[in-house]
C-alpha cells in the first residue's frame, strides 16, 4: 500500500481551494468594480467643479465673458500661420489651471479630464495631455455662453453673474471620448440629442453626437456642472445608453424636456 505524502495536496484538495478562491472571486469583482465606478464618479464631480472654479475666474477678469470654445491664435509651432485654441488650453482657462504649455490642443493638468477616459499624450512629449477630454464646455452655437445667440442675431453674449437660475445653466458635461489626439470634439458639449451620425444645428454648425453629447459612462451615470458651480449626475434609462451615448429623453434629455435643466441661456 502506498503511503500518502502528509506534505503535498491531492488533486481534490487542490480543486476544492481553487474552486473556493472562484468563488470569492465572482463575489467581490462586482462590488470592486462598483467600488471604482464610484471613485471615477466622484473624482469626476470634483474636477468639474475645479473647472466651473476656473471658468468663473476667466470670467471675473474678463468682464464677466465666458471664454470662448476657441479661438485662432498665433501657432507657437509656426508664427506665419494660425492654430485653434480650444477653451480648455492656457490663454483661456487652463491658466487658471496650471497648464504649463502654450501650445494649442494641448493641456498640462489632468484636472480637465474624466478620470474614467484614457489620457491621449503626445508622441514626443508625455506630459501634454490632448484634448480627448471626455468633459465638455457648452458650445451650443445658440447656448450664448461664448457668442452672441446665432438664432436672434443682435443679442448679446450671457455674462457672469447675469445667467437666471444658474443652478438651471449647464455649463459642463461629460461627453463621449474620441481617440484622435488633438481634435476639438471630445471637450465639447453642443447638443441635447439628435439622433446618430452628424447632423447641423444651424445653417454653419455640424455636429457628432459620438462626441459631442452626454455620455452615460459612470455605471450608466453622467456628471453635468452648472453655473452656480454644483455638479449633479443624471442616470440613463437603459444600458444601450451606456453605449451610444445618445438617446432621446433619458437621463439629462429628460430634465431638460421637464425645464429643470437648460443649456440656452435667458
């Protein structure tokens, strides 16, 4: 009769601890994973209100004025030529921010980000951050944050302090996350819904509702930062929302449809 080895395992003893460690595995994935989804959420919340922050002192010293979606500048690159200067780089609100660089498309501050997107870098140099922001500022072309109202030609530009019920004016989003580096869609929020592919919101403006509307990617959540400087999140009504971004009256479409949110200003 063989004798068993009093130091090893058998097969079914080594079965048993593994099924054993599967199953705790399968129990905790879960709630880690909603552990995580929670964290990205409120850290998302938190560099929202640090933009709506800066946003309000890029205001106070520019009489009021919110900053622009962007503007063409002199390209540091080449001086003979413009580049676009999007809202979030350092002549407008990233030097509110500590941004470093003065290059456009381009930030130094995670702050601007949502920490649940992945970080788009330079090739060359890995501390610029691109502007795959996956937070956008309001750039509705009639929202009247950045520009006179294109619909009523004539009115002027809302201004700090003059919004009505600014706990009412969104003013951050989160949005969908592109994976061009450099482009000008992922940090902006321009629209409620419209359906799938690009449409145009004036006889000027086309718009990508893969970007450029609410993104539900919070555990089918969306953070949007308003006026006043609060941060409130908007749930989805199904798990395809999660996916296409966009989908009419759910989550933020349905407040704004209730009037308790508004992206126009009055």
């Amino acid at each position: 009769m063989l004798k068993r080895n009093k130091n090893g395992f058998t097969l079914v003893e080594l079965l048993v601890v593994i099924g054993i460690i599967a199953l705790l595995i399968s129990i905790l994935l879960p709630a880690l994973n909603k552990a995580r989804i929670a964290a990205y959420t409120t850290a998302c919340m938190s560099n929202q209100r640090q933009i709506l922050l800066a946003i309000q002192m890029y205001a106070n010293d520019d009489k009021g004025n919110y900053p622009a979606d962007r503007v063409l500048l002199p390209n540091p690159n080449n001086l003979a030529t413009t580049a676009n200067f999007e809202w979030f780089t350092k002549p407008f609100v990233g030097k509110y921010m500590a941004t470093q660089t003065d290059l456009p498309h381009y930030t130094t501050s995670k702050i601007f980000f949502c920490p649940a997107t992945d970080f788009t870098t330079s090739a060359t140099q890995p501390r610029l951050y691109g502007g795959n922001l996956g937070i956008g500022y309001n750039c509705h072309p009639d929202a009247r944050l950045w520009k006179p109202d294109r619909s009523s030609p004539g009115r002027p530009p809302a201004k700090l302090g003059t919004i009505r019920e600014p706990s009412q004016m969104l003013v951050l989003a989160d949005v969908g996350a592109g994976t061009t580096l450099g482009t000008a869609n992922n940090n902006r929020w321009v629209q409620s819904y419209n359906g799938s592919g690009a449409a145009t919101l004036s006889t000027t403006y086309a718009t990508n509702p893969a970007f450029e509307a609410m993104s539900y990617r919070h555990g089918l959540r969306g953070n949007v930062g308003f006026a006043d400087g609060h941060v409130e999140t908007f749930a989805a009504r199904d798990r395809d929302n999660n996916l296409l971004n966009t989908h009419r009256d759910v989550g933020l479409d349905d407040a704004i449809d209730r009037n308790q949110v508004r992206f126009i200003a009055k």
